[in-house]
C-alpha cells in the first residue's frame, strides 16, 4: 500500500508478509519530499547498501538475487535516512542510521546504531532500481556507477562472556543497459573484528541479459 499527501510531497509505503506461520511487517515508512536534492525518510526500510537488494524481487529481471546478496545484504531495519540527487541527476546519496539488528532480530544484542551510506554516478538515462521497465521496448541507455559503506556494532554472548563485534562492509556496483542488453554486477568486501565470523569476506555477482524483441506488426499488413 503506498499513497502521497500535500501535492506529493509526503509519501508512505507500507508492506506486510502474510507467508509463512504469522504475519510480518516489511516495510513502513513516511518519506517527505522536500525537493530533488533532500528527501527524508523515516520507519522500517530496505538499506541503502547493495543495489540488488534495493530491487524489490518481484521488480527482478531474474527471480532471485542470488547467494552472494543473501550473505552480504543488510536487510530492512528500522531508522530514519536523507536522500537526493545533484549536479542535475548525475550524483545520489543515501545516508542512513538505523537500530542494526534488522526486523527479524529482537535479541537486543547491539552497543550502538548502524550507518550506511551510498553514494551512485548516473551518466546517461536513468537506470532504475526496478528492472521492470528493462523488459519493455524502451530501454534506458545509460551506466551507473554505485558505492556502499555501513559500519555496525554488536554484542555477541559467548564462552568468554559479552564481546562487541565490528563489522566494516564496503560494495561497489555497476548497472549498464544499452538497449536490449544489460549487465549488472556487485562486488562485496566485510571485515569483522572480535567476531566469530572470518576476519575478511568477499564476494562478487554478474549477470548479463540480452532481450529478445518482438517487432511490431504495424505497417506490415497489405
């Protein structure tokens, strides 16, 4: 469900998840539309970190996002986050502070706020996040270059007692379309300190993707 008030300025998007054993809130959030250059959202959100994860599932050129986005997306978490674009559409921001334990995790166990922040240069048409409008005639031809960062800390309960995790995550993306053919990749750097988990992850995706076209029968008929 999602709607805007005050000439569209102020949107709201809500999503729940009726899957599974019980009902799950997704999303919820109200985002003030100041102009193009500052938007300011605040609820329960998708991250600003990796563009894939960005892209609702059903608005994917394939079905999945793949295991290299299950391991090193953020997730949704609730927080407040300031948007916009520059330079007349080349350069957005996303910069977010949210609670760092995602919707699923009610445990408690985190020292402080994560950050996340992306940054994206657009030469060209606009890409979207949603790739529906790739599968149409009218394809965008353009590139766009995008970088996250996020910094979180939690505690972590173990045989020694509460330790606090750092966790750096780094990710840099590319989207390219040129009429029918499309790339996409993600590359994926996490470092963990005090952490159970490896001291240094990485991780990389491609796909490509070339359309057929149907021509159109207009001008055919004799």
């Amino acid at each position: 469900m999602q709607g805007s008030l005050f000439d569209s300025k102020l949107h709201f998007f809500a999503q729940p998840e009726f899957a599974g054993s019980s009902t799950k809130l997704l999303d919820l959030f109200a985002e003030w539309r100041f102009n193009d250059a500052f938007h300011f959202r605040v609820g329960q959100f998708r991250t600003p970190y990796s563009r894939a994860y960005i892209t609702p599932l059903t608005n994917l050129q394939l079905t999945t996002r793949g295991l290299v986005i299950d391991q090193f997306g953020l997730g949704r978490d609730p927080g407040a986050m300031a948007s916009g674009s520059l330079a007349e559409g080349l350069f957005h921001y996303d910069i977010a502070v949210v609670n760092g334990a995602t919707i699923n995790d009610h445990s408690g166990d985190r020292d402080a706020p994560a950050v996340i922040g992306r940054a994206e240069f657009r030469f060209g048409d606009l890409i979207p996040y949603d790739q529906a409008p790739s599968l149409v005639l009218d394809d965008p031809n353009g590139l766009t270059l995008g970088f996250g960062g996020a910094f979180a800390r939690r505690g972590i309960t173990g045989a020694q007692g509460v330790s606090t995790e750092q966790l750096w995550n780094v990710a840099a993306d590319l989207a390219w379309t040129r009429g029918p053919v499309s790339l996409r990749t993600e590359g994926f750097w996490r470092t963990a300190r005090r952490s159970p988990r490896p001291a240094n992850a990485f991780g990389v995706y491609a796909r490509g993707r070339e359309a057929a076209r149907a021509r159109s029968a207009r001008g055919l008929a004799h």
